[in-house]
C-alpha cells in the first residue's frame, strides 16, 4: 500500500508538472510579476499573423503599450515580415517552438529541435536572439527544462488566460480580462492561431483597446516582461 502511494504521488507530481503553466518542477518558471504595485505584463503567443498583429502593433503604439510576443517559427518564415514589425516597435520576442506541438508528449530530441530550429529561425529572420520561452500551452517535460537551459532562455508561464482562442467575442474577451486583473499579472493573449498560419485573432485586436483602458481605468500600468527578467532566484 505505502508503494501504491507513493507512485500515485509521483504521477500526481508529474502531471502537475507537465499540465501547469508555472509548476517549477521541470525547471524555474516565470508566472507572476510583483504582487506590490499596480504593474501589469501583457504577452501574446502563436504569432505572428498577417491579420491580426498588425492590428495589436497599431494599437500598442497609439496606446504606449510594450508587449511580449512568444513566435512560433513556422509562423515567422511564412510571415518575416509581420514579425520585423514586431521587433521594430522595440517588444520583447520569444520562443514559443517551431511547429507549435505539445512538448511533454515528445522526447529530448524532438524537444531540443523543436526549441532550436525556432531560435536559429528568429536570428536568421528577425536578427533577434531570443531570451524567452513558453512552451505551447504551457505543457513540458524534464527535457524541455535542459532544451530550454542549454540556449540560455527564461521560461514564462502566465498569470491568468482568457480563452481568447475560443473566440467568445470582442467584449467577452475584454470583461474577462478586467475580472481576473490584479497586481503583477502577466496577461496570456493571442495573435496567433499554434495550428493555422491564418488562423483568426480579430476579436482579440479588437478587444485590445478596451481592455488597456480597463486596466488603466483601474489604476495599472503595463510594464515591458524585461523587467522580470533580472531576478528570477526564486518562484513568484
């Protein structure tokens, strides 16, 4: 029985792990800025997209807004372009893969090629060296971690989603963002559909507005994800 148990614990552990965004158990993660203050980190993954970027670039440099956009490299080969623009608005570019899959169900080969082609994709493209990662949907493994170490990356997990990707509509996706707010957040958004090169992301442009006005109505300030990466020593 105690055996039983104690492997049961260890499933447990593991699925913890792989499933949840921030669990350190597969390496330091970065989930939450400073809970004192009114600071608020917006990210968006799966980009770029030849549509809707460009809309969340317009209104990110109308409003002042930095953002951290995690790419998959697929997607930057087939849209360089879009991806130049986001570089050229001075946001942080990461790594979110290179074909957008599921890494706790691959092994280190697939894991480090994965992690590696889009790097080396972000470079050649972009001129961009990466600092960050966040694996799709948050899923990892013990060899992400070391893939993720070996290139030197800061890996981001997230505050809170919105389930933009469900498209709920433009105002669904504002309220439940401004419920779920709160000091330090690092706000997962989308730009990009991991699947569809062309996938749609409009209604979350279009929310975008709204919502850095929610949020500015509340008294916050959205602040550039560089500044959470100085002092990663211990979890948020």
């Amino acid at each position: 029985m105690i055996g039983a148990a104690a492997v049961l614990g260890a499933l447990g552990a593991s699925a913890v792990g792989a499933y949840y965004p921030n669990s350190w158990l597969f390496g330091p993660v970065i989930g939450q800025g400073p809970r004192t203050g009114r600071d608020l980190f917006l990210t968006f993954d799966d980009g770029p997209n030849p549509a809707a970027t460009d809309r969340i670039l317009e209104t990110l440099a109308r409003e002042s807004v930095p953002a951290a956009f995690f790419m998959v490299g697929e997607h930057v080969r087939r849209f360089a372009e879009v991806g130049a623009r986001v570089r050229d608005g001075g946001h942080e570019i990461g790594n979110h893969t290179d074909r957008h899959v599921k890494l706790h169900r691959r092994g280190p080969a697939r894991v480090r090629t994965e992690l590696t082609t889009a790097h080396q994709t972000l470079v050649d493209r972009l001129g961009v060296t990466p600092r960050t990662f966040r694996a799709p949907h948050g899923y990892r493994n013990p060899f992400v971690g070391a893939a993720a170490r070996r290139l030197g990356y800061q890996t981001l997990g997230w505050s809170f989603g919105v389930w933009d990707t469900a498209l709920p509509g433009p105002e669904v996706i504002r309220s439940r963002t401004r419920r779920h707010l709160h000091p330090g957040a690092i706000i997962l958004l989308h730009d990009g559909d991991g699947y569809d090169p062309q996938g749609d992301r409009l209604q979350t442009a279009e929310a975008l507005p709204g919502i850095i006005r929610d949020a500015r109505d509340l008294g916050y300030t959205f602040r550039p994800l560089s500044l959470l990466l100085r002092d990663t020593a211990s979890p948020a």
